[in-house]
C-alpha cells in the first residue's frame, strides 16, 4: 500500500470517527491527509470506492487479527482459540465496520459499500472495487486462517475436518455474542410490584 492511499484511509477513518459517512465530505478527508482532492479521487475513483477500500481494511485487519491472536502462545489450542472469539467480540463494537461485515447489518453511520457498477483503469481503483466478502464469507476466511495457524501445533493424527468444524463452531458462538450480548447482571428487564419492568417501547423519542 502507498503511502498516499494509507494516508488518506487514516484521515477517512478519523472522520469517520467523528461524524456519520454522509456527513462526511472527500474535500476534508484529502486535506487531513495533505493531498489534493483530485489526488484523492484518482486513487479511489469515488466516495463509494473509498467507503469499499475502508471497509476491505477492517475485513483484512480481522483476518490479520485472527492470525495475531492464534499464534499467541499457549499451553492449550483450545485456549488459543477461545482467544481468538473474545478478540473477535471486541474487535466488533458497536459501530464499528468489522461489526458491520460480521453481522451485514449497516447503518447511516457506516459507508455501506454497493457493487461496484463500474470498470475502473487505475490499479489502485480496480483493487477498491473488488467483490467485499459477505458475512459467511468472512466466517469463513476466518476459520481457515485459525485452522491453517493451529495445524502446525495440533497434536499427531489430528482430523483436519474436525478442526475446521471446531474452529467455526467457536468463531459462530463469537458471532452470536456480537449479534446477542449477554446482559449484564441488574440490567434490562427487571420486576416491580409484580410487573415486568423495562425501558419504555417510547424511549428516545415520541
């Protein structure tokens, strides 16, 4: 990667931080990274092929995340593994745009990236419109990482088949925390003179 385009996806992501993707305007992302706007457009093509490039990082980083946090060591794979589902839940905050491919639920707030319609001349503009992957395709990029990581330590003899299926099951399990967190002791619904109590189906607004 350029410097120029890792430049300019560091501003994109600051902005992004601040501010919804709607709000967010190509002229301040170029200058935040001191390039022109043109400058910006050539390496993206569009809005649309910077808000593809953002989201095919945090896809690559989780990717590259898993692979950090397997190769961690550790007495037991098991345990390495278990690693890797809570690095997952983490890594997945609430609007975050790896919380977003995991699940495929977007929001204005988020660049939610459409296929790509056109056919882009510039290298750097061909990579941004590559197909994203969905939420199963990442699952399962992600357990191929983690078994082709713990194969080099797993014991003797070990099924490959049924370490792929071990290393989905726990990363699905991850992906059902994200999607369905636990609720913390004392908190949500609770009981008060024999009735269900709970925030107001009004809340946030009438």
């Amino acid at each position: 990667m350029s410097e120029v385009r890792a430049a300019l996806l560091i501003a994109a992501e600051a902005h992004l931080a601040r501010r919804a993707w709607s709000a967010v305007r190509m002229g301040e992302v170029a200058a935040s990274a001191g390039v022109s706007r043109q400058t910006l457009y050539n390496e993206f093509g569009s809005k649309e092929g910077l808000a593809r490039a953002l989201a095919r990082q945090a896809a690559d980083g989780y990717l590259a995340g898993i692979e950090r946090t397997l190769a961690r060591p550790a007495a037991d794979p098991r345990e390495r593994l278990r690693a890797a589902a809570d690095w997952t839940v983490a890594a997945a905050r609430p609007g975050t745009l790896l919380r977003s491919l995991l699940t495929g639920c977007w929001g204005d707030p988020l660049p939610a990236p459409r296929p790509a319609r056109t056919t882009a001349t510039a290298p750097a503009q061909r990579c941004a419109e590559l197909p994203l992957p969905g939420p199963g395709d990442l699952l399962a990029a992600a357990r191929d990482r983690a078994v082709a990581v713990l194969n080099e330590s797993a014991p003797p003899r070990t099924d490959p088949r049924e370490l792929a299926r071990e290393c989905e099951c726990v990363l699905r399990l991850a992906l059902s925390r994200i999607v369905a967190p636990p609720v913390a002791e004392g908190a949500g619904v609770g009981r008060r003179r024999g009735k269900v109590t709970g925030p107001s189906p009004r809340a946030g607004g009438r």
